[in-house]
C-alpha cells in the first residue's frame, strides 16, 4: 500500500496563529472537554458535526498538538491551484459535496491504513439555520469499512458565532465535547440502524437555537440580522416571496412585518417565530406543499461558473428548469454540448451560497449555477430536497462500494 506523507505540520502552525490571532480579536471563546479520548491512540476517525468554518480550526485545536490527521474536506476548497496545494499539504482529502465520491473514500481508507486518525464531517455542508442534517445507514457502512475507533466531536454555538447567511462574527463562546463512540470491536458487533442512530444522537442531531434557549450564552455584535433575508425570504405575514430585507438586527417587509435579533440569537417577544430556525422550518413547509402540486416546476434564468480554471472567463448562459425528474439546463455548455440533465435523485442535498450560487456535479466536474435572482438559491436548494426525499431513500454516502 502506497504511504502518505504526514500533513506539512509547519503550515499548519502558521494558519493557526493567524486563526488564533483572529479569535482573539472577534472575543471567541473555546471551551473544550476531551477528557475520554486522551489517551487514544490512532488511527481512529473523528465524526464531527459541521455549524460554521471555524469548525475544522477546532479540531486542530483539539488533536493537532498530539496528532497528524487528515480531513475529507469540500472539494470546492480546492478551487485555485494555490488553495488546491495549500490544503493537500496541510491533509485535506477533496471530496464532492453531497455526491458519491470514490476516489474520496478510497483515499480516506488509505490514510487510516497508514495510521492517521480521519475527521469526517458526514451532513456534508453548512445548516442553513443551525439545524444538524442526519445520515442514513450508508455512513454505517462507510465506518464499517475503515474499521477503527469512532470518535464523537460534538460541537456547540459555532453556528450562532458565524451563521451561514450572516455577514459579521458574533462574540460568543463555543464548546465541544468529546467521547469515545466506538471501540473497534464494538464498531464490529453493532448493526448498521444501531450504528446510524448513535451517530445521528450524539453528534448531529441537533439545534443551536433550540440548544441556546437552555444555555442561554451571549453572541454580542453588530448588524446581527443583515444577510437574515438571503434564507427567510418568505414573509409571514403577506405571504408574498423577496419582499424581505434586513437592516442592523431586524428582518423587515414591506408589508409592515419586523421581527429583532436578541443578543441570544433569538427573535424578541414576537407572535411569530422563536427564532431564526423556526422560521426556517416554516419556509421549508411551505416549499414542501408547493412540491406536491402535479405539474411544480422552478425555473431561471442562469449563469455557469466551473470550478476548474481551465476553463477560462468563457461566458456560459442558459436556463434551468427544476420539477420532479430533476433539473435540466439548457444554454451554451463545454465541449459542443448544450445542455445537461441531473436526475432528482441526485439532488438530495444542493449545496450553496447564499445570494450567490447553488452547486451541481456534472460529469465530474463542480459547477456553480448562479440564477438571475441571487437569493433564489435557497428556494431552489429546498425544492431539490423536497422533490428528491419523495424518489430516493438512501442518504449523501449512499452505494459505497469499494474494490
């Protein structure tokens, strides 16, 4: 078996004065408890669960002083060959968002064979509204197949620090809590459903909100509320879609309707929503109900960005169409072609940027869809999710085989 070369331990130092420096500046505070792994040794995988970027600067917190590790990262990181070799050296295995990925998971094998611990982030992406996504049995199989310890890194208030959506840092404090999930031989005697639904319990079931109402920490800063209207683009109140807009801490209509951002992370005393995820939930009930019309369909005018650079600064305009086969595009495309098609159970997961771009795979290659409107990446991320859960039963890491 082909030997990995450690992850470069001294850019790593660098990154991480600069993370430190920057944490001391926005008044972060870390709390750690790691006290059931520290004695470990590896390899092991660590199965975290993913609220903001700062996550990843927490696990190097936690094991890089005793540790080199590898990280299955976003390929989307790697999207310069600049950033492509710094995050390769520093032990970032690229993996397609949200997609099978072989080539991903075989070198994520390899790594642990050669006796480095592996950090998986499993929901695959950002919540939208500090809310963890669940895995299926698939991750089971996945652990099944690296056949090491499992280690729990459950990590608290990192979405209320940094939200998706949101422009500024808050001050605030962040905590994670460790556990030895699995032993190797008890990874071996558990089922696949058993397996899943410890993962999912003490790791990536939960809710930063919700959470918070009972910790009831601080995330003091300015402008707590702008970018709110980049996700909640639904008004309560009128009902009507991109009518939302946002100014210091409050999300307003122009109907009338506000709600404020508390220093809590929760909407002041209001006869809507508790906060942010409730009205997210909300948004996401209502796409659902559109989805179930017969003949829903969601449709844009676009523009395509590809990942490689290879590519150039070709302009690439088409437009897509989104209904219950899937999403289909046609424009001008590479390589002669005209258009694509991704059926609907591939579309299980649609990452994106918020007023920026949704991300698709096609043919291998990432590509960016950046509709007209901006801020519709979302309702098209939702209605994806919506259609594909009544087609597909298996989850992101579905059909892992490996030769």
């Amino acid at each position: 078996m082909k030997k990995n070369l450690p992850p470069n331990r001294h850019l790593i130092k660098i990154a991480m004065f600069i993370y430190k420096a920057q944490r001391k500046i926005r008044n972060i505070e870390f709390i750690y408890d790691t006290s059931e792994i520290a004695d470990l040794e590896p390899p092991f995988v660590i199965v975290a669960n993913h609220g903001a970027h700062i996550d990843t600067l927490l696990l190097y917190d936690v094991f890089f002083e005793k540790h080199s590790f590898y990280i299955l990262g976003a390929a989307n990181l790697l999207s310069s060959p600049l950033k492509k070799q710094f995050f390769k050296r520093i032990g970032v295995i690229s993996k397609l968002q949200c997609q099978k990925d072989i080539k991903a998971i075989r070198e994520a094998i390899r790594v642990t064979k050669n006796g480095y611990p592996l950090a998986v982030f499993p929901s695959g992406r950002l919540p939208s509204a500090g809310k963890g996504k669940l895995v299926d049995e698939s991750f089971s199989k996945f652990l099944k197949i690296l056949d090491i310890p499992v280690v729990s890194f459950n990590i608290a208030g990192s979405s209320l620090i940094k939200p998706k959506w949101a422009k500024n840092y808050r001050k605030g404090i962040v905590s994670v809590k460790t556990s030895l999930l699995y032993t190797k031989s008890s990874l071996e005697e558990d089922s696949l459903e058993t397996i899943k639904e410890n993962v999912n319990s003490t790791c990536l079931r939960y809710n930063d909100y919700n959470r918070n109402m009972i910790l009831k920490r601080t995330y003091k800063g300015k402008n707590k509320a702008v970018g709110l209207e980049n996700i909640l683009y639904i008004c309560p109140k009128c009902k009507k879609k991109y009518t939302t807009f946002s100014k210091d801490n409050t999300i307003n209509c122009s109907c009338g309707f506000s709600l404020s951002i508390n220093d809590f992370g929760m909407f002041c005393k209001n006869n809507y929503f508790r906060h942010v995820e409730d009205y997210f939930s909300y948004i996401e009930s209502l796409v659902r109900e559109e989805t179930k019309a017969i003949n829903y369909k969601l449709e844009s005018d676009v523009h395509l960005k590809l990942l490689e650079k290879k590519h150039g600064k070709r302009k690439l305009n088409g437009k897509i169409c989104l209904d219950k086969s899937g999403l289909r595009y046609q424009g001008t495309y590479l390589n002669g072609k005209d258009s694509f098609f991704i059926p609907i159970n591939h579309l299980k997961s649609l990452p994106y940027t918020t007023n920026k771009s949704f991300e698709v795979v096609v043919d291998n290659k990432i590509v960016n869809v950046i509709p007209i409107n901006k801020r519709s990446v979302v309702e098209f991320s939702l209605a994806a999710e919506a259609l594909a859960r009544k087609e597909e039963k298996s989850g992101t890491w579905s059909n892992i085989h490996i030769n």
